[in-house]
C-alpha cells in the first residue's frame, strides 16, 4: 500500500468522462498501437542499441548516447518507485462506458501517478532541447502525441501525464549534470 493517495482533479473527470463516452474504436486501436512508442522495453532496446552504435563514433555522439541510455533507465525505474509511494486510481477503472466500445484495461488498478509513459517522454523531449530547432520541435510534437495516448485509452488522468511529463524533464536536466550532456567538452 502507497503512502499517500492522489485523487484526480475534477477536470481529469470531465475529461475522462467525454472520452469514453466520445473516442471512436478506430481512434482507441490507433492509441493503442501508438503507445508502444513510449514504453520502457521499446525505449530501453532503442537507447541501449544507440548507445552500442557510437561507440565508436565522435564523443559528442558518445556522451550524447550515453546520457539518453542513462536518462531511458532512470526514467523506466523512477515511475516504479513513485507508484510505491502514490495510490491512484485508473481512469478506466471508475469509467464504465469506454469498455462497451472496446477501451481496454491498462496495468494495475492503483497505479495511475505518475505516468509511466509521460516519464519517459518528457526525459527525452528534454534531452531532444540539445538537437537543432527541426528535429527538437519534431520529437516534442511526437512526445505530447505519445502520452496523449495514455489518457485517450483512460490509462492516465491528464494531471497524471503532465506531472509525469515534468518530472521527466527535471530527471533529464538532473542527469546533465552527471553525463555532462548539453555541455561543451573541455579540451
């Protein structure tokens, strides 16, 4: 059992609400299959393979890899602890009309804060700050569009995704300082 119990504000209701009543099945298998792409095994695999591919590459490639392997573990594990310590329930949970239209049941029942998936996209929309204005915007649009998805299959209330989100950008400028990430290398 978590120390302290998080309840979803009234507006993550309303909104949970308007989604299941509202959220198309095509709409459902499209987040459902989108979702995939900010979760943990997936971004674990991707980082670590990065990581192996610049080796033996320049060193601002090496540190970059590195921090963004760093940031995908921590950003995996940092959710699990949290979870220990926040009880919240689902939205899918409390919101019966989504499951006549097929919205599936997402994890454990009082797992809902953070977002796990947030987590991890903020992290990396963060890390992505460092890239050139095109591929920082394109990363930050597809971040948002991924832990949207979270709260379109009523796996997350939104204030669980936009705290998730913020705490994995303050997690990734917290490991800056340890990967020297973002930093100029000292000749």
């Amino acid at each position: 059992m978590a120390w302290i119990t998080v309840p979803p504000t009234k507006s993550d209701r309303q909104v949970a609400k308007v989604l299941a009543k509202h959220t198309s099945g095509g709409t459902e298998r499209a987040a459902q299959a989108l979702t995939w792409g900010a979760d943990e095994h997936v971004l674990g695999v991707l980082a670590a393979a990065w990581w192996l591919y610049c080796r033996n590459r320049s060193p601002d490639l090496k540190r970059a890899s590195t921090h963004v392997l760093a940031t995908t573990i921590a950003s995996s594990l940092l959710p699990h602890l949290l979870k220990r310590i926040f009880d919240q329930e689902r939205p899918d949970r409390e919101t019966v009309f989504g499951h006549f239209r097929g919205i599936p049941f997402s994890g454990k029942t009082y797992d809902a804060f953070p977002s796990g998936h947030a987590v991890h996209m903020g992290a990396l929309a963060s890390a992505a700050t460092e890239l050139p204005p095109c591929e920082r915007n394109a990363v930050w649009a597809l971040s948002g569009a991924l832990v949207l998805t979270r709260v379109v299959l009523l796996a997350h209330w939104v204030s669980d995704v936009a705290v998730g989100f913020a705490v994995g950008i303050g997690l990734e400028r917290t490991l800056r300082v340890v990967t020297g990430y973002g930093h100029p290398e000292v000749e």
